[in-house]
C-alpha cells in the first residue's frame, strides 16, 4: 500500500466519475483508492483500467472540483471491504454501505470483499424449500424456493415497486422461528421520493426490524450503481453463512444498474454490443446473480427477487434476455391487466418458476399443491384462447363450455390473482379450489379423481338435470 501525489504529468484526464492516471506504481485491478484534494473528505474509488501506461479510477463519489493538479491517490492495497456484523438489520445504508439512517456504523465482526468469494460448485446444494409471498399468483403457480433467483420482468409504469414493497412487508418462512429470516432491501437508482417511499413503508410496517436496506439515488455517481447490489449480496451472505438465516435479497431496479453498466463502459472506449450495452454484460451480471443459492454445510440460504423494467415491454431486450439464461424462471407483470385494474398485474402463462417442484407439495406445501397449479395454467390458458375465438365468432357461437372458461378467467384475474391483501397460502389454495368449481369435472385433467372428490365433491358444473 503506497501514496502517490498526482500532479499534471500523474493525473492526465478527468472524465466524468473517470480519473485516469499515468502509471508510476504497482496495484492491481479491482483495489480500492483514495482521491483527496486538500483538506476535502476523501473520496472513495476503485481501479477498474490498467495498462502498462495508465491506471483508470472509478470514482464512487462525485467529481464535482477536482482539479488535475494537487489531487493525492491512496492506493489502499486491497479490494473494497464491508464490514459486517450483527447490528445490519433494522438499519438503512447508501449504495456503499454507509449509515443513511442516521445511526453509526455497524460494529464489524468481520471485513468481506464487495465481489464476494466464488463458490465451489460441488459445495452448492439443490435449493430446496418454500417462501411464502403472500402474493396468490406467486405463491400458488410460481412458488419461490429457498436459494433461487426468480426475477420479476416489469414495464416502465407498471407497479413493480409497490410489489417489492409488499412481498418485503409480508414474505415469510412456514413452520419456522422467524428470527431464522431476513430481507436485505436493495434500490438502484431510485429517485428520492421513492427511496423514502420504501424506507417509510418497511418502518411503518415494522418490517424494518429484520431487513437491511441499501438505497442507491439516481442523483448519484453511475459507479455507485454498479457497486449497490454488490454490497447488499456481501451483507446478505454474511446473514444467510455466518448468522444461519434465511435471506431474500430484492433487487429493483436492474435495468438502472445495466444503464449505468453501459455508461461507464462507453466512457472507457470499450466496443459495444447489443444495444450499446458492453459484450461482457452477461458475465457481469452473472457474478450478481450467481450469489444466490445454498451451500453444504451452511443452514442459511440466500434467495433472490430482481425486478427489472424491460424498456418498450420487449422481453426480447439484452437486460431481460440475458436475465433468463442465468436465473431460474421469471414474473410477467402484464400492461393490459394493469389497465384493467388488476392488482398485481402478474400474467401466469408467460411466468413460470423452474424450481417449483422442489419447494411445493408433500412436506413443503400442501400435497395436492403441484396438481392444482398444473391444472390452474391448463384451465387458464384454454380460457385465453377461447377469448381468442371469442373476439373472431362472436359469444353467440361459443358453446356452454366455452362461456363457462371466459366466466372462469375473469374470476380468476379478478379474485385470485387481483389483491387488495396479502393472503396465506392456505388462502390462496382455498380460493383456487373454489374458483375450479365453475367447470366441470370431464376438464379438470390435471387433478386425480381422488384429489376432484377431496375438494370439489360431485361434478361442480354439472347443472340440474345433467346425467
């Protein structure tokens, strides 16, 4: 760890959060400086460039008065730190961890790299187990295992925040102590009013006491934004390995990071590609996404709910695209529900979680959980595409099974997936099971004879007279 005092031949260019320096000492990418003029504060940066003739510094703060002459570099000899500890739930940070509550620091117990350790492969164990939302079209047919990353796929708009918020508020382990569970809340270049927006409603509903917060404002330096959720994913894998707890990192906003992922790399001179977004971001995000998961021999788990705005509701964008191959299934949140007034606007044909079947059913759920969630998609789906036919031949030339599929696609949108609430799981199974009453027994083919018999009894559509 050395000093370098930068002069006019040291420091050769400022660009913007950029500090580009002729190379005079020996560091390495990734390390963590110190860029001071006069008596200022330090300002906090990192290496993110280096060649043999120059090194290239992010800086995390603004650049606002820098000058090139009479600027000092620390060069701290390490990677930028967290420390970590016991008192980071019930508080709120900045994108780089600082106290932006008010409070002190957190006492660290220990000190972790941002970037975190590469976990072993043959150490990760299958994510197993159910978290409980409280939101009915998540809970019953794109249920959240413990150690997934189930991204939620929203537009411009729509009430993504709103649905972060609850499921934070209200998300909860079944059939375990509740101190063995932990939100780390995380906001990339959110506006002010939406940050105090968040911290109001974690505290009002005393959720803040076992949740971590790290808001990063838009009105802050890009480079911080590709740090945030860095720093939140360092503090969640010391709750989940360290303290034993099960930690459910929510992520909103990704598409900001990405921007500001494409900013900073235009600024370096780097090739773009799709979209002007850098070539390398796949594997970028993969190293944020790649943190959720369980290890052998770790009680806790780290879970993951990113929420991302595709720009134009093309799911075909580079940030959601890329967002699919690495996680494990996604959430649609629909403009058309939303603009009929259905809360949340999630759209179950294109939502799918992959590891359903490790988390629901027998000892997790409900045993007859898989069943009914098979056989919810394929009723709804039918109805869809009955509207469909609907639209072309008019009502008058649908047939009695027909109407009774468009009947039961209103309720559904309507009753199950619309929420005023937060529901239980039991609730929502109860209502699933009501709503199935409306058709008759010869099209629910996904459920056994045994499970119709348990729940629904003698055939529910049959009418007076029939048979």
């Amino acid at each position: 760890m050395g000093i370098e005092t930068a002069t006019r031949d040291t420091v050769q260019r400022i660009d913007g959060p950029l500090l580009f320096l002729r190379r005079n000492v020996q560091v390495s990418l990734g390390e963590a400086v110190e860029v001071q003029l006069g008596d200022e504060p330090p300002r906090i940066g990192r290496i993110t460039g280096l060649d043999e003739e120059r090194i290239v510094v992010e800086v995390l703060d603004r650049t606002q008065g820098l000058r090139l002459d009479g600027v000092r570099v620390r060069f701290r000899g390490e990677p930028l730190r967290l420390g970590v500890g016991p008192g980071l739930l019930g508080r709120v940070f900045d994108g780089l961890g600082r106290p932006a509550d008010g409070g002190p620091p957190v006492a660290a117990h220990a000190w972790r790299p941002i970037d975190g350790h590469a976990l072993n492969p043959a150490e990760r164990a299958l994510p197993r187990d159910f978290i409980e939302t409280g939101i009915s079209a998540i809970d019953l047919m794109n249920s959240l295992i413990r150690g997934q990353k189930l991204p939620v796929f929203s537009g411009g708009g729509l009430p993504h925040d709103r649905l972060a918020i609850e499921i934070a508020r209200h998300a909860r382990l079944r059939g375990t102590a509740t101190e063995a569970f932990a939100i780390v809340f995380v906001g990339i270049g959110v506006s002010y009013d939406a940050a105090e927006g968040f911290r109001r409603a974690m505290a009002d509903s005393g959720a803040l006491g076992h949740t971590a917060m790290f808001l990063n404002l838009a009105s802050e330096p890009s480079p911080q934004r590709l740090l945030t959720p860095r720093v939140a994913l360092t503090a969640a894998e010391y709750l989940a390995y360290d303290e034993g707890r099960h930690v459910l990192v929510i992520l909103t906003d990704m598409t900001n990071y990405c921007e500001a992922l494409r900013e900073v790399s235009a600024r370096h001179g780097e090739i773009p590609s799709r979209k002007g977004y850098p070539g390398y971001m796949y594997s970028d995000l993969a190293t944020i996404y790649e943190r959720a998961g369980s290890a052998r021999g770790h009680r806790g788990t780290v879970t993951q709910l990113p929420i991302l705005t595709m720009p134009a509701d093309d799911i075909g964008h580079p940030v959601p695209d890329l967002t699919g191959y690495i996680t494990e299934g996604q959430v649609v949140l629909d403009r058309a529900l939303d603009h009929r007034g259905v809360y949340p606007p999630i759209h179950v044909l294109p939502s799918l979680s992959r590891l359903f079947d490790q988390g629901t059913g027998e000892g997790f759920t409900d045993v007859d959980h898989p069943a009914l969630a098979k056989q919810l998609f394929a009723s709804y789906a039918k109805a869809v595409r009955v509207r469909v036919l609907a639209s072309v031949v008019g009502a008058d030339g649908l047939t009695d099974d027909d109407r009774r599929h468009l009947a039961f696609a209103e309720r559904f949108e309507r009753e199950l997936v619309a929420q005023d609430g937060p529901r239980t799981l039991e609730q929502s199974l109860a209502l699933a099971w009501r709503l199935l009453q409306a058709l008759p027994a010869a099209d629910l083919t996904r459920l056994s004879d045994a499970q119709i018999a348990r729940h629904l009894g003698p055939d529910p559509a049959a009418e007076p007279g029939d048979g």
